[in-house]
C-alpha cells in the first residue's frame, strides 16, 4: 500500500514506526514530519491544516489510505474532502469530529445520549459567566474550559472565584485561546483517577484497545498546569476487566451508537478520557484521534498489523474481534523543553540520543525536534521526545525508560519522574494482557 500520514508529533513518529512494520506497507510518506518521522518515511513541504494543498497532493498521488494524526485538519473537514475524492480515510468526518472540536457539542451530545459525565454549564457571555462564578452556585474547585481547540491547554482547574473569573474572562474575549473561547463550559471538577480508553470504529463496529494511564499536569505528585500529557503507561494498573466492561456499555457503546443515530457515523480511533469515581466512570472529554503520548506505548503492544487495522476502519472492514496484545508492559516518559506548556525556547542541541538508539533497549519516538543548518538534532516544540520502553512487566519497563532518558541531555530538559511510579507491584485480578 501507498500510504500518507498527516502530522508531525511524537503521536505521528509512532504511527510512522508502527507502519513501516507492516509487511502490506511499500509507499510511506509523511506531511509535514519531523526528524524523527524521517527516519521511517518521506517527509513533504506540506503543513498538516493546509487542507487545500493536501487534497490535491492526495488526487495527484493517488494513496491507497491516509492517515490523519491531530485534530485540527479532521475538525476542518480533511476526511470528508479526501473520501469525496475516492481516497479511503483513517479519521472521522468533520461532523463526527465536532465530539472534540465542540466541548458544548460533546456535553450536550452525552447529555442527549445518557453518558456519565460531569455537570456543567455553558456560557458565551463574560457577564453572565462572572455571575455565576461569583455566586452561591458556584462550587469551588471547579473546571472551565474553552469550547474550541486549544492544543490540549483549553482546560484550567480554578480552586478560587478569581482564578475561574480570570480564567472565564481570557476565554471569552478570546485573549486566552482566540475564537475557541468564545463559549465555554463551567463543569464540577469530578474527582478520583484518570484513565484513557481508545475504541478503533468503522462506523458500525467497534474493538477497544488496550488500556492506558496518562499523566497530563506537567510536574510530579499531579501538580502543576495541565499539559497535552507528560508520560503514560500500558496496560492501566486501574482498569480491570469487570471496570472495562462497564465502560463499553456504559460509554463506549452509546457513544459509537449515538454518534451514528445522529448521522455521524465515526471513522478511526475514538479516545475517551474518564475519571474513576466513586459513582462509576464518567467522561472527562473525547478526542477524535489517538492520544499523544499513549500512541507510544500502543503501537508497541500490538501483536498484529496496525496498517491492516487503519485500513479496514477506513473501509467499514472491522469484524469486531478482539486484538491480540503482548504480555509485556510498556511505559512512556516525555522529556520536554524548559517553560512548557508555557513559552518555551527552541534550537537546543540534543546530546546522548545516538548511544540511546544503539542500546536497542528503548524507542524514541520524537515529537518536537528538528536538524539545524549543519543537521544535527535540535529541540523544535514543547514536548520534544518521548522514551517508551517495552519489558516484561512495568517495574522494569520504567527502569529501562528512566534509564535512557537519564542518558539524554539538552540545555534546561525537564520530565516528571513518577510516571507509573503508583503501579509498580500494582496487581489487577483479571484484567488480562489488554
């Protein structure tokens, strides 16, 4: 197959890897990739949201799938474009994609369709939102968050009425985030321990993969601001198979369901981020794509093609049967650039990555890097790599990824250093290798 990924994170250095396994892959280029991508296909001039250059690049080059990476181009309606043309689409339509790129649409979508989530309110009116934030209602601490999308920062836990005021106010003049804060949502802050779950769907079928616990505050112990995601580990230590039955019923078949019963039918990897509470899981959000950095430890626990999977979401092929995964745990540490998710500095020389490489014993799968004039490795985002280790149980498998990342340096690096800390010696009775 002749193949095109869109993208060019550490979410997309991961597919690319995952691809370029498939005996059923002999074409794979990437638009736009990064340093690390380059390294398992050819990496295009074209941005990811250039919507436009992409479809005619797609009827020139005639792919047999293209696999759509973020969120943003879905949002703007890539998939619909590329399917008019005749190319099969690993991703959802724009109106199946509005699950993410609408936080109103999703609270009224789960709303309408009986999914546990949290309370909330929207508001599109900085008076009437300071209203409410300063009135008896109003129960502190509490979530805003922007309606559009926001590069996984749209989302702030006020623990005061100024702070949510504040919050609220940036939004919705759009200081903060533009015209994706324009309406926002006010919801309780739901309280117990997050989990992600990911479905594949073609539409009509669905089979879930395996679980995974994600780390998203940027410093240890869940302090800090919200970040796109700071580590991850599979399988979750929290989600044993009576929890994960609940959730397909109580979430994920509704959902699937629901989406198709309002002529959305969804195309590709649903993410749903949940919290653990104790009245049950509910839903913290949706993504309409895999999650970054779950992808890195995902893509190498399947025991299987992923390009064969992608495909039959694409072409409504799926049999519902349930994916076979490795026995071993994988944990995924994500070192970043100083300053993030704030303002951080770009064009720092990476050090140590080629005798990481060598070892054989992690991936490194690159999401903010770059090569400079000379064309050696430079930081090039916020979250700049993420070291995923595969091993036979998740003590070791984060040894082997702290070790590694320990080898590696650049001018102000920074990492949490307890990701799946809380799961080593965690047992989950039947959970099984998902």
């Amino acid at each position: 197959m002749k193949v095109l990924l869109i993208g060019g994170g550490g979410r997309e250095d991961a597919l690319a890897w995952a691809l370029r396994r498939s005996e059923l892959l002999d074409t794979l280029h990437c638009a736009p990739g990064n340093a690390g991508i380059a390294r398992h296909a050819e990496c295009l001039p074209l941005g990811a949201e250039q919507v436009d250059e992409i479809v005619r690049h797609v009827a020139a080059e005639r792919y047999d799938l293209v696999v759509v990476g973020p969120e943003a181009p879905l949002v703007a309606g890539l998939g619909d474009r590329l399917r008019e043309g005749g190319t099969p689409v690993f991703g959802p339509s724009a109106a199946a994609a509005e699950i993410e790129g609408s936080k109103v649409f999703s609270k009224l979508f789960m709303s309408r369709q009986a999914i546990p989530s949290a309370r909330f309110q929207v508001f599109g009116d900085a008076a009437e939102a300071r209203g409410f934030l300063e009135s008896q209602d109003a129960v502190y601490p509490l979530v805003v968050k922007a309606d559009g999308l926001a590069a996984g920062k749209g989302v702030v836990i006020a623990g005061t009425r100024d702070s949510a005021v504040e919050a609220a106010d940036g939004m919705l003049s759009g200081r903060s985030f533009g015209h994706a804060g324009r309406r926002i949502i006010v919801e309780e802050l739901l309280q117990g321990r997050e989990a992600s779950c990911f479905v594949l769907a073609d539409g009509e079928r669905f089979v879930e993969l395996a679980s995974c616990q994600d780390y998203k505050r940027a410093f240890d112990g869940d302090q800090g601001p919200n970040t796109g995601g700071m580590g991850t580990y599979s399988p979750s230590a929290y989600l044993d198979a009576e929890l994960r039955r609940t959730i397909l019923e109580t979430i994920v078949r509704p959902s699937i369901q629901g989406l198709a019963a309002e002529n959305r039918p969804y195309h590709g990897v649903l993410y749903i981020g949940l919290m653990l509470t104790d009245d049950g899981p509910k839903v913290l959000e949706y993504n309409a794509r895999f999650g970054d950095p779950e992808t890195q430890v995902l893509m190498p626990r399947l025991d299987g093609d992923w390009l064969a999977l992608l495909h039959a979401c694409a072409t409504g092929g799926l049999d519902g049967n349930p994916l076979r995964w490795k026995e071993e745990a994988c944990v995924c540490v994500v070192m970043a650039a100083p300053g993030y998710p704030g303002s951080y500095p770009k064009g720092s020389p990476i050090d140590g990555i080629e005798t990481v490489e060598q070892s054989g014993k992690v991936e490194l799968f690159h999401a903010g890097t770059a090569r400079d004039e000379s064309g050696r490795l430079v930081t090039n985002g916020g979250r700049v790599l993420g070291v995923s280790a595969l091993e036979r149980d998740v003590a070791t498998a984060r040894e082997a990824a702290y070790d590694a990342v320990g080898r590696i340096r650049w001018e102000g690096v920074y990492y949490r250093t307890d990701i799946a800390f809380d799961a080593v010696g965690r047992s989950v009775t039947g959970s099984g290798k998902p």
